[in-house]
C-alpha cells in the first residue's frame, strides 16, 4: 500500500537526503587521495537494495529495523548510518541504507519525521508528522486552506479556513455545544476533526476568509468542489 506523505521527503538510492550536501561536496575524500569519495562508489549496492529480500520496519525513535538472511541490522535514514558491517567498518552506504530510502521515497514506509495514522474518516493508514497529535486526514478525505467546498446538509459552498486536531465531541461553539451534538451532524463521525470554513456568500472585495464569522463542521460534512477527487 502506498501512503500519503506529510511532507513529501525524498532520500536518493544512497540513502541521503536529496537536498542535502554530501561527503564529497565537502572535500571529504575517505578514499585514498584521489578526489573519489567512497561515497560515490556503488559497487551494485543499490541493484541489492531493490531484489534482494528484505523486510524493513519502522521504530520509535526514528530508526529502522532491517531484517535479511544475512542478519538484522539497524538503520538511522536522516543520520546516514546503519549497524552492519559494510557501513561501520568499510564507511559504505550499504545496500540497507539504500533500501529503506527507496521506501521511503516510495511511499510505503515513514521518513524519519513521520510515524503511521489512520484517517478518521475512512480508517485508512497514512503517514502523519511524529509528534502529531489529534484525529487525522488521508489524502482522499483532508483538506487544504483555500479549497471550496459544499456542505451536504445544506447544499451551501463554504470556503475551508483550517483543519483542527479536536474531534467533533470536543470542539464547542460559541453556545458551548459539541459540534456532535447538532442534529445536523448525527449522521457523522463524533471522532472526526473539525473542520473551520466560513460561507462563500459573505466574502468580498473587502472581507476575505479572515474576517468572515467561522464555523466548525465534522470532517465528512464538507465535499471538495473538484470532480477528480471520489469521496
């Protein structure tokens, strides 16, 4: 399954951030005294890092476990280094470090700043910053400050302000109400962020979405105007 990144961070098959200044564009020159850094060398490391088996799981702490025939071994993708032998000892980017950036990349496994989630809408996982906290949004369901959107109860367009981290039973409203508690939102989630738009109609030349009177709605609520998104 590919997931939702938040943000996107993208390592090279060398297992480096690819905006990130490497060994080489330092003058570090770790291999003899000729200019090529071991850095450089791939030896058929990253052909390796995409056939061969490997399993590759995420820890708490930002690292990586990967597990091959040969042992298991313990990556840290943003610091560049792994446990096994041809990194500690030979000072190479393994093929360990180059197949957990492939997956990051790829989508199928949390940078290092991202941890799983599941969308509260759907129940789908997707990637979330580390230290989020809250209920989440997968692509399909989130939103973004600026969309317009429809509210299904009424058929009126809003325009989204933001995404809170509060559930719909924690979020109040100037009455002091759970926004799950409105007959109009029984028929979503109590679990499910509340989203903040104000209504089209009264924006103008002269109010834009600051200055027009918010209203939270749970996420499921509110239909993206955009035909090419399916909720």
């Amino acid at each position: 399954m590919t997931h939702r990144r938040i943000p996107p961070t993208s390592f090279g098959p060398d297992g480096t951030s690819t905006g990130s200044r490497r060994d080489d564009e330092n003058g570090d020159t770790r291999a003899g005294g000729d200019g090529d850094a071991s850095a450089d060398r791939d030896d058929g490391r990253s052909e390796r890092a995409k056939r061969e088996p490997m399993t590759v799981r995420p820890l708490r702490d930002r690292r990586y476990v990967v597990e091959t025939d040969g042992g298991t071994y313990v990556v840290a993708l943003d610091a560049g280094t792994c446990s096994c032998p041809d990194h500690e000892i030979r000072g190479e980017r393994c093929k360990h470090l180059r197949r957990v950036a492939i997956e990051v990349t790829e989508g199928r496994l949390p940078a290092p700043d991202e941890r799983v989630g599941v969308c509260a809408v759907c129940g789908v996982e997707t990637f979330v910053p580390l230290t989020a906290s809250g209920p989440r949004l997968c692509e399909r369901h989130g939103f973004e400050r600026g969309d317009a959107v429809h509210d299904r109860e009424t058929g009126k367009l809003l325009v989204v302000t933001r995404v809170t981290e509060r559930r719909a039973d924690e979020y109040r409203t100037d009455e002091g109400r759970p926004i799950d508690e409105y007959p109009t939102n029984a028929a979503y989630g109590a679990h499910e962020p509340v989203v903040e738009a104000v209504y089209a109609e009264s924006l103008g030349p002269a109010h834009g979405i600051d200055d027009a009177r918010r209203y939270g709605f749970p996420a499921s609520r509110l239909v993206p105007i955009d035909a090419g998104r399916d909720r």
